[in-house]
C-alpha cells in the first residue's frame, strides 16, 4: 500500500507514465477509501495506460473487461458449463446408485441426493470472466473495466452490485464475495452521460490532452531516440492541429506513432515533405486530413490569417522567431 500521493506519483513514473499531482491523489485516495476510479476524457489521452502502470506499480495483476454494445453478464461474470455438470453427473451414476440403493422412501432418498449437491453445484462447472475472476483471485488483482460508456445502461446498472459490496450473486451458488479487495478503473470516452448511481460509487477523474510541456516530456520519455528538437516541433504541431474543428483530433498515442514513425523514417528534419507523407499516422479521417493541409498552407486556420499559416511559428509557444520546421 502506498504511503502518500508523492509515492504513487514515483511509483507510476518507474512505470514510464507521468502523472499530475490530481492523477496521484485520485490513486492514493481509490486504494485507502477502497474505492473505484472513474477516468474519463477522450480517447488516447492515456486512461487505459494509466491503469496498466497503476498495477505494474502495485505489484498486481491487471485484469481487463472491455465494454462495448451488447456486452451482458454471461460475458462479463461468468458461464455455467452446463455440458461439464451433465458430464459430471453421468460418470457418478454409479456412484449415486449406491448413494441411494437402501433409501426407505423417496424423502430420505431426495434428502440423501440434496446432502451431495455440492458435487453437481459449485464454482468447478463455472467458467469465470473477467468480473468473476477479478473478484475471486487467489490474490489481488487492478480491475480496468474499460470504456463503459460503450455498454449499455442495463450493463452499466449490473454493475453497481460489484462497484458498491464487490460481491456478485450466482442463483446456483448465492452470493460470492471477493477473496481481496480489487483496485478498479473504470475508463470513459464520455460518448454517453453514465448514470448517477455509477459516478457516485466512483472517485471522478478528468484526463483532458496534456500541456504542451507534458506531451513534450511523455514524448522524450517513449521516444527517447527522436532529436530533442525535432521533439519540440513534432509536439507543437501536434497542439495546433488540436485546434483545427476536425472530428477526430490526435491523441497522445498518435502523438507518440507519429514521433516513432520519424524516427524510423530517420528523418533529419519536419519538413513540408516528411509532414505530407506521414501526417495520416496522425490524422484517421480524409476530410481531417485535407482540412489540416489546407490549415498549415495557411488557407484554413482558426484565427490565423492566409499570411500566418500554421506551420509558421506561434507566439504562444517559447520558441519565438522560429518555425517549428525549420532546420535543426
């Protein structure tokens, strides 16, 4: 267990994730409070990344549940592998034969049958799914149930028994309670509003893109062998297309493709040509695609004239005087 939020901001940047004074707190406070994370912001700002180092941290297991339409119990709790209990059943026939050859009446033989029903009903004909196995792990276990807005509202409502007593009801057992208190992250690209009742179980936390400061270092850290400058430039340009009204902006995670694919390319320097051909590892969509190439030859640009494209250099940025695709 951690001992303060200053020991879980160290214990994540071990993990390579860099983490905000907020983003630790949330952390040190889910595992005191037993409580779980609700992580929510869009997608690639690092939600799923956090938990992956948040159990590489803690020293556990990471156990995954993705969400997505349709998702239900039977695929998130459990199966009953009613084909192994039949199995079962029929290999003990005999045995059973014996169990019930000198019953007197039908109570006493029905009595006898009901003091074995453990055979025939016990957690070895369940097949354990996520939920279940994060729950009934022989140790403890981060629990990332992720992008729960994808799921429906029913699903989302099932839930709430986990999240409130970690505990799940089985009609062919009863209830089952977690052997170790699991950590949870809940993630979300907040693609639907998620109830009241989830969020109030949960401890809220708001991952948004990070500042250009953050994105630089999360880039020098990943990417260790892209040019310090070239870095910078990447990373700049990278905020300034997050400006444009495109449908989908780059994350944090396309960031990093796109500073790997320069260094693959061993290119020596972000010019008009190198950007043309890789800026699809930023961008998914041709309409984004072609709005941005309209945007940094300066035709296109939220407050910015045709003369002050978006490849020139910005004043909101330290670096003044100097085009981010100038030579390094």
């Amino acid at each position: 267990m951690f001992r303060s939020k200053d020991d879980v901001c160290q214990a994540l940047e071990e993990q390579r994730y860099i983490a905000s004074d907020e983003i630790a707190t949330s952390l040190f406070l889910a595992e005191r409070l037993n409580k779980p994370v609700l992580a929510e912001g869009p997608a690639g700002v690092g939600k799923t990344e956090l938990a992956k180092a948040w159990a590489s941290a803690s020293g556990r297991e990471m156990i995954r549940l993705q969400c997505y339409e349709g998702l239900d119990e039977t695929k998130a709790l459990y199966e009953w592998e009613y084909a192994k209990q039949l199995l079962y059943t029929q290999l003990l026939r005999d045995k059973l034969h014996d169990v019930l050859a000198d019953a007197k009446s039908l109570t006493e033989a029905a009595d006898r049958l009901a003091a074995e029903e453990d055979v025939f009903f016990s957690e070895r004909f369940l097949l354990p799914r996520p939920l279940l196995q994060a729950l009934r792990s022989d140790k403890p276990v981060v629990l990332l149930i992720d992008e729960i807005d994808r799921a429906d509202a029913e699903f989302e409502a099932f839930l709430l028994e986990v999240l409130s007593d970690f505990q799940i009801s089985v009609p062919e057992l009863g209830t089952l309670k977690a052997k170790h208190m699991p950590l949870v992250v809940l993630t979300s690209n907040n693609t639907r509003e998620l109830s009241e009742a989830l969020k109030r179980r949960c401890l809220y936390l708001y991952l948004d893109y990070p500042s250009l400061e953050t994105e630089l270092s999360i880039v020098r850290l990943k990417v260790p062998d892209l040019a310090p400058q070239m870095a910078r430039q990447a990373v700049e340009l990278v905020h300034r297309l997050r400006e444009l009204d495109l449908k989908k902006h780059p994350s944090v995670a396309e960031t990093l493709d796109w500073a790997q694919a320069l260094v693959t390319l061993n290119a020596s320097r972000i010019d008009q040509t190198t950007l043309d051909t890789t800026l699809t590892v930023l961008l998914k969509y041709e309409h984004d695609v072609q709005r941005a190439r309209r945007a940094l030859n300066g035709s296109e640009a939220p407050g910015r004239g045709p003369a002050d494209p978006l490849i020139g250099p910005d004043p909101r940025f330290k670096r003044r005087g100097r085009s981010p695709f100038s030579d390094q």
